[in-house]
C-alpha cells in the first residue's frame, strides 16, 4: 500500500512537471522527431539503450521547443540567453573525424570541459571562444548532444 502511495505522489509531482513547463510540442512529436534524428544518425538500439537519459533530455529540449529538427536533420537549439549577436546554434547531424581532432588541438586529454567544448564548437562550426562564454543553461543541451559524438 505503501508503495502505491509513493507511485501516486511521484505521478502527481510529474504531472505538476509537466504542466508547469512551457510545452510546445506534444511529448509523441518530440519522440518522433528525436527518432528521425537517431535513425538518420544510424544509432542502433544497443547503444540507444545506453544514451536512454540523454535521449530522454534531447525529448524534452524538442518539448519545451529549446530544441527542432529541421528538413535537413540539423538540431537546432534557441538559446535561452543569445550572446554576442547569436540566438541559436545549429548542431549539424553528422561529423568526421577530421573536423573534430582540428577542434581538439590544443586541447588537453585531461581538460574534460575543454573537449565537450571543442565538440560543441565542432558540431556547430562556431569558435570555441563563443562555446565557452554560453551560460550554463544553455551549455548543458550541447553538453548532452555532443555524448552522441564521442
């Protein structure tokens, strides 16, 4: 009984979550969009299951409309706080591996920031000077598109 009770409170605090959050699209178009994104990626299902929570982050950035997929399968994040003349960073679906050791020159094996930094800026064509001036807010969605590189 104990348990049920618990389930319902964590529900209802869920629901409140959701009705709080300014929502865009419907939760089922954000995970259709998202699985456009990893089928066009060719991400296979063993390693979804291990990218679930990122997944699960991506979803609800479409949700709440910080994130859209266009025709092209680019992300495309409107930035909560624009910084120097930037409103929004279009995160390109695909990479080669030329592109992202010429943005981890320079960069230290240890310097973890640094290379998710150097990712973003990678993935998006925008300095890394830029990337690393974005508040945090809008830095963590990067953060969690860039997992999908490494």
């Amino acid at each position: 009984m104990e348990n049920k009770a618990q389930n319902e409170a964590v529900r209802s605090q869920q629901n409140q979550a959701t009705q709080t959050r300014d929502v865009k699209v419907t939760r089922a178009v954000a995970q259709n969009e998202m699985n456009k994104w990893l089928d066009f990626k060719k991400i296979k299902a063993k390693k979804r299951e291990g990218l679930a929570e990122s997944i699960e982050e991506v979803i609800d950035s479409i949700e709440d409309g910080t994130l859209r997929l266009d025709e092209d399968k680019k992300l495309i994040q409107d930035l909560s706080f624009p910084l120097e003349g930037v409103s929004e960073l279009v995160f390109k679906p695909r990479i080669q591996a030329v592109d992202i050791n010429a943005a981890l020159k320079g960069i230290k094996m240890n310097d973890n920031n640094g290379r998710v930094i150097a990712y973003i800026s990678a993935l998006t064509g925008r300095p890394k000077t830029l990337i690393s001036k974005l508040d945090t807010e809008d830095m963590s969605i990067g953060n969690t598109l860039a997992v999908f590189f490494i």
